[in-house]
C-alpha cells in the first residue's frame, strides 16, 4: 500500500497530516506481518491519520487524539484470539468506534475515548446491549459477552 502525501500545505496542521501519514504507511507495512490483528492496526493508524486535527470533516469535528489512539491499540490488543477482528472508524466527537457487524440484527459498537472508557451498544437478534465501563488494559467481561454473542 502506498500513501500520497500531500505537498502544497505549509500549515501546522498539513506538517502534521503528511506526518502521520509516513506514520501509517510505516505502521501498515509492518503491520501486515501481524495478520489480521495487524490489519485492524493499520487501520486504526490510517483512521487516526486521517482525523487528528480539528475539522478534518470539513466541518467541526473533534479531532482524534494521539492518546486515544493508543488506548484504541492496547484494546485490540486485548481482544482475546478467538474474536474475530473489528472494523475501525472515528466519529466527529473525537472517539475511535470499533464494530463488529455481521448484519443489521447482528452488531456491537465500542466507542474509545482519551479518558479510557468504553460505551457499546450492540444487537443480538432481539437482544438489545449497552453498557459502559472503565478500561484498565483488560476488556470487561460484559463487553466480551456481547462481541462474542454478536460473532457466534
């Protein structure tokens, strides 16, 4: 994969785009050794990349910060092995969203914020889950009763 970075911005905030930018390719390269769990990685990279700096939807979306990267990183690296690896996006309020999603009555949500919390919601069929806890580097037990109920 090979990333273009922008040449004509002179701004603080384009310096720190092609920045990360670099950071991305580097990561996704060698990331791609880690297998799945690595591909989650470079996206988490490429999303973080893409949405640190303030607006970057063009309107006036919260930026991703470099904190909340990196415990969006130590929450997949949680994530037991037998849990099949989320998709990864960012939202205008600055939170990192992982999701595992098999259909539209089939899926669970965690929001990732800088101060180590983590909301979810999910559907199980019927089943409707929420919740929020704090993380300390272990996911909760209720979230990982979600994700696998959504994954079986």
């Amino acid at each position: 994969m090979s990333i273009g970075y922008p040449s004509r911005g002179i701004s603080k905030e384009a310096n720190q785009v092609r920045d990360a930018l670099k950071d991305v390719q580097r990561e996704f390269q060698s990331a791609v050794s880690l297998g799945d769990r690595g591909v989650v990685l470079g996206e988490l990279h490429e999303v973080w990349a893409n949405q640190c700096v303030e607006g970057w939807d063009g309107d006036t979306a919260s930026p991703i910060l470099l904190e909340t990267k990196e415990i969006a990183d130590r929450v997949i690296d949680a994530l037991p092995s037998e849990i099949e690896s989320p998709s990864v996006s960012g939202d205008a309020d600055g939170y990192i969203v992982l999701e595992w999603y098999r259909n539209s009555r089939r899926l669970v949500a965690v929001s990732i914020h800088q101060s180590s919390w983590l909301s979810w919601a999910g559907l199980a069929g019927s089943a409707e889950y929420e919740g929020r806890a704090p993380f300390y580097d272990t996911l909760p037990h209720q979230l990982l009763n979600v994700i696998r109920e959504v994954c079986s």
